[in-house]
C-alpha cells in the first residue's frame, strides 16, 4: 500500500512539474483565495463603473414618416413630382433609369393607377407605353375618352414610380413608403373617380389583392368612388378576360354619364 501511495504521489508531482510548477513551499503564506494585485488591476476596468454610456447611435429615419412629410408639403403636381424626385429612402430609385410620374391631363375626371413601370416605361419616363399600354388606349378610345383627348381626358399614373429589377412584384415596404406620395397625388390631381389597375395597385390604395375578385365592382379608395379591372398586360397573356374588361369599361362610362 505504501508502494501504491509513493508512485501515485510521485506521479502527481510529476505532472504539475510538467504543468510548469518550479517550487513546492513558498518563503511565505499563500491565501487561494485572494485576487493576485496584479490581476485585480487587470481585471478592474471590467468590473470598476464604467464612463458614461455614449449616446445610442441615431436610429434610422422612418421612411413612411418621410414619404408622408415631403408628400404633406408638396402644393402642385410639380412640387410633388420634385419631392419624389428628392426621395431617397426606395431602393428601386438606384436601379431605375428615369422617375416615371404621370401622362394625361391633370384635372381629368378619370385617373388611372397602374402597378409600376416597365421597361419601356423606364426608359420613356412614361406610364403605359409599352404593349400593355397601347392596349390601354384602344380600351379607353372604345368608350371614347384617351390620355390626349381633350373633350374626354383621363390622367395616369402608377403606384409606384421606379421601375422593379427585372419587373419583380413590388414590395409591401415599397408600397407602404410610395404610398402617401400616391395618396397626395389624387388629391392634387382631383379626379371624380379612379380605376385601379391591376392587382398591386389594389394592394396599395385597397389594401388587398385578388383583382379576379375586385375587378368590375365599384368600391372607395381615397374617398372618392374606384373600379379595379384587369391590367392590360395581364389581358395580353389572358385575352378571354376582355370580355368582363369591356364589360367594366362600360360600367366606367355609365357612372360618368350619370355624374
């Protein structure tokens, strides 16, 4: 047994000589249970109060809080055409080429709302003249009004004024922050009533989608009276629904006729 208890001691002596250990007795008593100086120097600026806090960094401006104070402040077309201009908190202005606003005449009793431009939009700097667009016109010229027609004008625009990349589906931030510039626009442009065109112009000024169902029945949007009907460019991919779209441009011009 002795035996056994010399090799284990020796053993354990051995591996804290490995371990670094140089001495065994101290010249003086050791408390383990003190905090060395040097390392209570060490660790004190982590335990010590600290300096008064730096400030928060600033958060990030509330892009809705923006849109609706630069929208607020626009008094005519062109002073809410500069302030989109001056937007820069949506991203798809980097990627866009050009801010694509309005045609028409303002003042129309119609005003159209598309989605959002295209390519050829983009490029024109124009709402609805590409394919989608022309089809918009003969669909308006069948019920005798056009975006140039001074006797029975309309006026267009989008709900969002900057191309998507690759024409992807807009966003819900995106709408959100392009939202009280829409709202500011109809009330600029005073119209008597709205088409809304296309399921993301439902999202935006409705606050929900499924043109299918919305489509030809006559709702509010904006406080004044608002038809959505099938995009145009939606007909060219489905042209068996131009049926209901006549049938709902129709409807536009009877509740025009009928004040």
């Amino acid at each position: 047994m002795e035996s056994s208890g010399y090799h284990h001691d020796l053993a354990l002596l051995e591996w804290q000589i490995e371990l670094g250990a140089v001495e065994a007795i101290g010249d003086a008593p050791v408390n383990r249970y003190d905090v060395p100086a040097a390392q209570e120097k060490t660790r004190a600026p982590a335990v010590a109060p600290a300096a008064p806090a730096h400030a928060a960094p600033a958060a990030a401006p509330d892009a809705v809080a923006v849109a609706e104070q630069a929208a607020a402040a626009a008094a005519t077309l062109d002073d809410l055409r500069a302030a989109i201009a001056a937007y820069d908190h949506c991203d798809l202005k980097k990627g866009a080429r050009n801010l694509v606003f309005s045609d028409g005449i303002p003042g129309a009793p119609v005003m159209l709302i598309g989605e959002a431009p295209g390519r050829e939009e983009d490029r024109a700097g124009k709402p609805f003249v590409g394919r989608a667009g022309q089809l918009l016109d003969r669909m308006l010229a069948a019920i005798d009004m056009g975006r140039d027609r001074a006797d029975a004008p309309v006026y267009i625009t989008n709900a969002l004024p900057w191309r998507p990349p690759q024409n992807r589906d807009p966003k819900p931030d995106e709408i959100a922050m392009m939202r009280p510039f829409l709202l500011r626009h109809i009330a600029l442009a005073q119209p008597r009533v709205l088409v809304i065109v296309g399921n993301w112009s439902c999202q935006a000024l409705l606050g929900k989608r499924g043109i299918t169902r919305l489509r030809g029945n006559w709702t509010e949007a904006a406080g004044l009276p608002a038809l959505p009907i099938f995009h145009p460019a939606y007909l060219l991919r489905s042209p068996e629904f131009k049926r209901e779209t006549w049938a709902d441009l129709l409807a536009l011009r009877a509740r025009l006729s009928h004040g």
